[in-house]
C-alpha cells in the first residue's frame, strides 16, 4: 500500500510540475483540437442521452460524465487549459493505482516494479497523453486496466461488465478486450460471461436508436467517417501518395480490421493453446497480451487511429514479462506515434500561419530546422504502422510462450 502511494504521488509531483511548464511555454494557450469538445461533453454530460443531435454524438453516452466531476471542480479556479488536464492527470492517477496493484497481482519482484514504474513515468504515451496535451484516452485505459485485474482474479463475469460500461462510457475500442474476454474465458463460463458483457451495450444503444428515430436525428456514430489523413498510421501514409475516397479507405479498413482480429485469435486457437481442454491462457499476462494484440491489430488496420489512443494499451504492454524483452519496440510504438503528431502539427500550424499555443511548437521546430516537415511525418507515420502491427505479432507469439512455459511449470514433477 505504501508502495503504490508512493508511485501516485511521484506521477503527481512530476505530472503537476510538467503542466506548469508546459503552460510557461505555450503562454496558457490551447494546443490541443480536443479539448473544446471535452469541455462540451463535460460541461452538457448527459446531453447524448436525451438529444441524439447533440454536439459530438459519436463519443460514448456516458463519457461526459466522467469528465463532468473535476471540470466542475476545477473551472472556478483555473482556466480551461488547465482544467482539461487537470482531469486527464485524474484519470491517468486512477489507471496508474490498478496498474501498481496489477504488478502487486501478478507476483512482480521489487526491482521489476521499480522498472515498471520509471517506465510509466517517462514513457511518452503517459505524460504526454495527460499532461501535455490533455487528451481523454486515459478513461479508457482505465477501464481496460480494470477488466485485466479482474481476469486475473478470475472474476469473468466482473471483467465483463467492466469492459462494456467503458465501451458505453469510455470508447468504442473497448469492444475488443470484451471480444477476447469472452473468446478465452473457461468455457463453461462463456455464456454468462457474454450474456454480462452485451446487456449494458445492448441497452444503451437500444434506447438511444429508439430515442433517435423519434427525434429524427439517427444513431451519430453509425455517421461518423473521420478523414483518415487524421490518423497515425499506415492509411494515412498511403493518402499522402496516392489519391483514396475516404469511403473505399473506410471500408477496406474495416474489413482488415474484422480479419486482423479473426487472424489473432484464430492462431491462438491454432498454436498457442496450454492444452487441449481449453482456450483460456494459463498465465495471466498471456490473458493481457491477447487482448493487446487483438487492438493492435485493429489499430495497425483501421482506418482512423489518433496518437493517443495507444495509451489504452499501456497497463497490459508495461507489464514486467514483456517489458524486459521489448523495450525497444515498446519504446518506437509508443515515440512514433507522438512525433506524428508533433509533424503534422507543426505542418498545419505553418500552412494556417498559426499564432496561438501551436506557434510555441513551430518556433521549437525552427530551432533546429527550416525545412518543411514532411519528411519527418512520413518516417513517424511508417514508424508507427510498423511498429505497431510488429508488436501485434510479438504480443501474440509472448502470450504463446508464456502460457506454454506456465503450463510446463505446473506439470513438472515435484523433487525429491
């Protein structure tokens, strides 16, 4: 216990220290094209669930709501620049406490922990996601967190309705953990488990089809067709050399998504199983790295994946049995994806002649360069496409090995 209030505090100190620099270095001005639309939802936190046209419709029903809390709290007090990260901060305490008693769960050593928790304090898939530019991808990774621990502990049905309320509150992705959850829980299991993960998305977005067929206004994520030179890997590389409708884009990406999915969990079927009596992995970090490697797979192939939606991942990729032997994949994944956007910030920032926060960051850019930006955003985003589907592969193959080496383990005959 001491243990983990200590690891809060030190992400605190450090986190609160980078926000007043970061503040220092942008004058207060907004960097972020998401922080609006987060005080939106915040601000009106169950508008979606009684006007299906309602600003921002696609986000998840409930996710306002989480948010709502510390905006109302903190908007008296400091400016919307800061409340924005000040709630984002919250969320990444609160995902870091489940990840600190995940490695308490899973018997890590004391020198491993210490490593996990250098590594959540300086990856830039944490700092930068909350502190920086006070994205919301931190209620997600919460909520992922949550349906791991439970797993671990063997609560399935838990582990499943954790997973679908942050599908109805947190993000659509979460679908996947749930899908996995389901594939690899004992089967006698499954039909429950199933039955606990589907009822509230069932019953959420029933009343909110039947409430939007009587206002007139549709289901706004079933509309929702981002552009893809928005995302952060492989489509929106392609886009920059070759001349894709956003339709085809969508669609294509779809489907691989579906089959990249399908690929995952049907080569654990295949080769990765500990026995034949089952699917469920037999160690708990195998459990971690499937549900990882099935959003991998869908982030390496769908068609719309911002930086920050990789932190979702961080409390199953930080774990201490695949962090010693990956850090430098882990360490590309989750680099490139913030360089893209730092790039394609600055690209646009001079193409507008931008003056605001993100001026700060083309002065930066200046400082070490004059020319145009490009080649380095094409680098990011192969880098990040690359390193992303490796480590779908890899996060595979390791909960392979691991759950064999645990099985190995069990069977192995007492000494004498």
């Amino acid at each position: 216990m001491i243990e983990t209030v200590a690891f809060l505090a030190v992400i605190l100190v450090v986190r609160v220290a980078t926000l007043i620099l970061v503040g220092h270095f942008v004058h207060g001005r907004e960097i972020s094209d998401d922080s609006g639309l987060q005080l939106v939802l915040a601000r009106d936190p169950f508008g979606r669930l009684t006007n299906t046209g309602a600003p921002y419709g696609q986000y998840p029903p409930f996710f306002g709501a989480l948010l709502a809390p510390t905006v109302a709290l903190f908007s008296p007090v400091v400016s919307d620049f800061y409340v924005i990260r000040i709630t984002a901060i919250t969320w990444e305490l609160l995902t870091a406490a489940l990840y600190a008693v995940s490695l308490h769960r899973l018997g890590a050593g004391a020198r491993t922990r210490r490593w996990c928790y250098l590594a959540w304090l300086t990856v830039p898939m944490t700092w930068m996601t909350s502190t920086v530019m006070g994205q919301k991808d931190f209620v997600p990774a919460f909520f992922f967190a949550a349906t791991l621990l439970l797993a671990w502990r063997r609560s399935w049905v838990l582990a499943a309705l954790a997973a679908s309320v942050g599908v109805v509150a947190a993000k659509i992705f979460l679908l996947l953990p749930l899908v996995v959850l389901v594939f690899l829980c004992p089967p006698g299991r499954r039909r429950e488990v199933l039955a606990a993960g589907a009822a509230p998305i069932v019953a959420v977005y029933a009343y909110l089809v039947i409430l939007g067929a009587v206002q007139g206004h549709g289901l706004a994520l079933l509309h929702f067709h981002p552009n893809a030179p928005f995302g952060t890997q492989g489509w929106t590389l392609l886009t920059l050399h070759v001349s894709l409708s956003n339709a085809l884009e969508s669609r294509l990406s779809e489907v691989l998504a579906v089959l990249g999915v399908a690929a995952v969990l049907g080569w654990w079927v295949r080769t990765g199983r500990p026995d034949a009596g089952g699917v469920t992995p037999a160690d708990p970090t195998a459990l971690a790295l499937m549900m990882a490697s099935a959003v991998l797979a869908v982030f390496s192939l769908f068609y719309h994946v911002n930086d920050s939606y990789f932190t979702m991942l961080v409390p199953a990729l930080l774990l201490p049995a695949f962090a010693g032997r990956r850090r430098v994949l882990l360490a590309v994944a989750t680099v490139a994806p913030w360089a893209v956007n730092f790039f394609y910030g600055v690209q646009t920032a001079i193409a507008e002649h931008t003056v605001g926060g993100k001026g700060a960051f083309v002065k930066l850019y200046h400082h070490f360069t004059h020319g145009s930006p490009r080649p380095y955003l094409e680098l990011a985003l192969a880098l990040t496409a690359v390193s992303w589907a490796v480590l779908a592969v890899v996060s595979v193959r390791d909960a392979r090995r691991l759950s064999q080496e645990h099985m190995a383990r069990t069977r192995a005959p007492a000494r004498v």
